[in-house]
C-alpha cells in the first residue's frame, strides 16, 4: 500500500484531471506554498537563492545560484513528482590585531539555509538525475521518462496575414 491509497481520490493528480479547476487551484496552492519559502517569509539565517527552470523535449534543468557553497552543502533528493534542493552556508571570518597595548580578536560566525521544492508533471526517476555544483552554481539535469517525451507534440506556427 501507498500513501495514495489513504488520501481522496480528487486529490491525485489524474491526466483526465488537467482541466479540472480544482485540480488547478490546488496546483497553484501548492506552488504558493512553496513560495513561502522562497523569500516571502524568510527568518533569520535563511538565505536567499536564485534559481532557473529550463526544459527540452527529453529533460527539465534546474540552476541555483549558490555562492560559496560546495556539493557538501547541498542535498538534492527525490519524491515521486517532487524534486527538493537544500542546503545550509556557514562561514567563518577571524580577525586579529591590535595598536598600542589595546589587542582583539574577533570572530564571526554566519549561517542560513534554504529549501527549494518543485512539482513536475511526471513520476522522477532518481536513476536519471544528475546533479553538479560548479563554480558555485548547482546544475540539476533531469530525464524525461518516454512517456513524457512521447506525449509531446510540437505544434506548427504560422505567420497571421
């Protein structure tokens, strides 16, 4: 048994159900929700990260502007249709010096995290993720399952008179 078989049957998300406006609501609820974390309720110590969404016909990219951080600051995982990135700064300065008799030294310790979940329109195979940070930008590569890429259909545009 799966955690589906427990919830309402009008809050799966069905191919039939795409026109359905409450199935859009919820859709846009969720995607509000996590927007909360996304800046519009930050706390103290939470830190602010860019990211950008790119698709092709076989994979979704995902890009977060990460400064200063290596992939032993973030964890990338996977959950049926939900991808989260998360990560945690912490830095460290050390200043020593001192004139005429009057010495100091201080030190300064700052951290944040953050938390970035998405919703895609299809089950995510954690098998065909990637995920690289490099020069402080976390890259994350996702493969479209064949289902996905067989039901995409390029539409030809044609020029108005």
């Amino acid at each position: 048994m799966s955690y589906e078989d427990y919830l309402p049957k009008n809050w799966l998300r069905h191919k039939h159900d795409e026109d359905n406006p409450l199935v859009s609501l919820r859709k846009e609820v969720d995607s509000l929700f996590d927007d909360f974390g996304n800046g519009f309720f930050r706390g103290p110590g939470d830190v602010s990260v860019r990211s950008n969404l790119s698709e092709t016909d076989k994979e979704i990219c995902i890009t977060a502007e990460l400064p200063g951080m290596t992939e032993k600051d973030v964890d990338v995982s996977v959950s049926g249709d939900r991808i989260v990135i998360k990560g945690e700064k912490k830095s460290e300065k050390e200043e020593k010096g001192g004139e005429k008799g009057r010495e100091f030294h201080r030190v300064e310790r700052t951290s944040g995290s953050f938390q970035r979940a998405m919703a895609l329109p299809f089950h995510i195979d954690p098998d065909a993720v990637k995920a690289v940070v490099k020069n402080g930008v976390l890259t994350v590569t996702i493969a479209k399952p064949p289902e996905a890429v067989s039901n995409t259909t390029k539409i030809k545009i044609a020029t108005a008179d």
